[in-house]
C-alpha cells in the first residue's frame, strides 16, 4: 500500500520537501533502534476551518521525558519543538484529519550501539489518517505469545524506535491469526496494553485500566480518558488486570492516539459483554470525539488551533 504523505517535513533544522528529508543507511538509529518517537493528531475543526491539534505540549513534554530516560539531550527545547511543529502544519496546510510523527534519532554514523556518544537530531513529518483500527466494527484481539518488553529491559515509557519490534512482532501474529490487534501481558503475567494502545475494561460499572507499572507507554489518551471517566462519574480504578478479567468483563476499549476510542468485541474467542458497544464505552467515545473536533468547550485547553 503507498504512503500518503505531505509535501513537507521538517529535517535538519529546515522545513524542506519529505521527498528530499533523507538519512544515509549507516544512521546509528536504523542500525540499532536509537530513536524516540511520537504520534500526535490534528483533526479537522467542527467547522471544517483549522486544525486542533490534540495536547501537543504534552506530547513534548513526554517526548523529552522520553530523552530524559535514555539521557540523551536534544538541540531543541520543548517551545521550539512546539514551534516548529505549528510552522509545519501552517506549511502542509492539511484539509483533512492528520497525523503527525516527530522522531528524535542517533543521527551519527558510527559502529557502535554506544548511546553515551549518540548524537541526536530531530525531525518531523505528517500524513492523513482515518481510521487506524475501525472504531465501529468491534476488535477482535488475541493475547499475544509475545511478551511486553520491561522496564529494566527496554522501558515501554519511553516510545524508543527499538522496542516497537515487540508492537511488531504481536502485531503480525495476531494479523496471520485474522485478528485486529494483540494485546501483550507483562512478564508477571498481568495484562500491558495493545501493540500500540492501551487497554481499558469496564467491570461492575468502573473504568479499570493497567497501572503505569505494567511495563505500558503512559498514554496520553489514556490520561484524558481517564480525567473524561472522572468527570462523568464514572469510578476509575489503575490497577494490575488478570488476562482472564478480560474475557468477563462487561466491556472493553483501546485508546491511543492512532486508535482512538476503539471498542473491543472479542479477547481469545471469548465475546466481551453482550457484543455490543457498551454504554460507558460508548459515552467515552462520544465525549472523546466532541472534545477533539472543538465541540466542548470545558476541554478546549487541550486543542492548539491552527488556520
Ligand atoms: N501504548 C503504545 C505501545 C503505543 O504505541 C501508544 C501510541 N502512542 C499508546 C499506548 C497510546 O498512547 P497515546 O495515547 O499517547 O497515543
């Protein structure tokens, strides 16, 4: 399938044509996995006038939180990062929903995974994007036979290029097996998250989902669920989850800034609940969107419009 993509990325410390935003293959990053990345989305404005780009600052903010772990340093701070990020999006001027995948990379040539001496360089770029899994249709996950990598391996807290050969592999077993997506337990056996999602259940009217010690990326659509499930009423509890909690819960969803609210119809064979989206997912959902596309105004700090 080709790529999509917008004519401009932002490389080198330019704003230059994708098409010529190039690395040479004896890049440290592409050898060894010596990266941090993003994932941040712009949607068209219920006006169809701009763009809101969802929580961008804190996007940054875990991106050199990200840097802080592995402690490397950046040319930029995170203004900038927020800077150039606008002058980008005003340049591709998108008229659809978009998404936008920042990467900071161990730009140097050398032969050695030694990131002591790894010089990291920063560029961006965006593509159109819908739908990443469908949002109606209901998931069908596996468990997969791949463990989530822990956080005294490769933290998972940290988007390092690297560790997404774990999203990779459990990703292409539960493909091959005709499922959606997979889902990753944890090396002591409790429930991570989704290849590149987290993972929330509903039991007995409570929004549970994995602590951020479950070896998962601490999701920013995971906060605002979390903080949207608050102010509903909706109790939430941040605990350790049995796989088996999965199949008799009376609901389940994936949130992430590719997946969005995307609601789970079956785990293993088991079906989730009735089959149906649930009503708390379901309200989740709506609110998620209303929030994203301007149509609420109480979250409206969380948007950076862009004409
Ligand atoms: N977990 C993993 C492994 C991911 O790749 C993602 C996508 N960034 C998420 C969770 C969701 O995080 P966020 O809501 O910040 O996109």
């Amino acid at each position: 399938m080709k790529q999509q993509y917008f004519p401009y990325a932002f490389f080198q410390g330019k704003l230059i044509p994708v098409k010529e935003a190039k690395v040479s293959i004896m890049t440290n990053a592409l050898q060894y996995g010596t990266g941090l990345f993003g994932g941040i989305r712009g949607y068209l404005a219920e006006d169809g006038k701009g763009i809101n780009i969802f929580r961008l600052s804190d996007h940054y903010q875990r991106f050199l939180q990200s840097m802080l772990i592995i402690d490397r340093k950046l040319k930029y701070s995170h203004q900038e990062l927020v800077s150039i990020t606008l002058a980008l999006v005003k340049k591709n001027q998108p008229k659809t929903d978009c998404y936008l995948r920042p990467i900071a990379y161990a730009a140097n040539l050398g032969i050695s995974p030694d990131l002591s001496v790894a010089d990291f360089d920063f560029a961006i770029y965006m593509i159109p994007l819908g739908e990443y899994l469908s949002l109606d249709k209901g998931l069908k996950l596996m468990v997969s036979s791949w463990v989530r990598i822990s956080d005294n391996m490769i933290p998972a807290r940290a988007k390092i290029t690297g560790g997404y050969i774990n999203s990779a592999l459990a990703k292409a077993e539960a493909a091959r097996g005709g499922y959606d997506d997979a889902l990753m337990l944890t090396s002591s056996g409790h429930v991570a998250e989704g290849s590149a999602a987290n993972l929330f259940i509903v039991r007995n009217g409570a929004l549970i989902t994995s602590e951020k010690t479950a070896d998962v990326l601490e999701g920013i659509t995971r906060r605002s669920i979390i903080k949207l499930a608050e102010d509903l009423g909706i109790p939430v509890e941040e605990r350790a989850i049995d796989r088996t909690e999965i199949y008799v819960a009376d609901e389940a969803f994936l949130s992430g800034t590719g997946v969005q609210v995307a609601w789970i119809r079956e785990v293993d064979g088991r079906v989730i609940g009735d089959g149906k989206l649930g009503p708390i997912s379901e309200k989740i959902k709506q609110k998620f969107f209303d929030i994203v596309r301007g149509r609420e105004k109480k979250y409206s700090g969380w948007l950076t419009k862009i004409y």
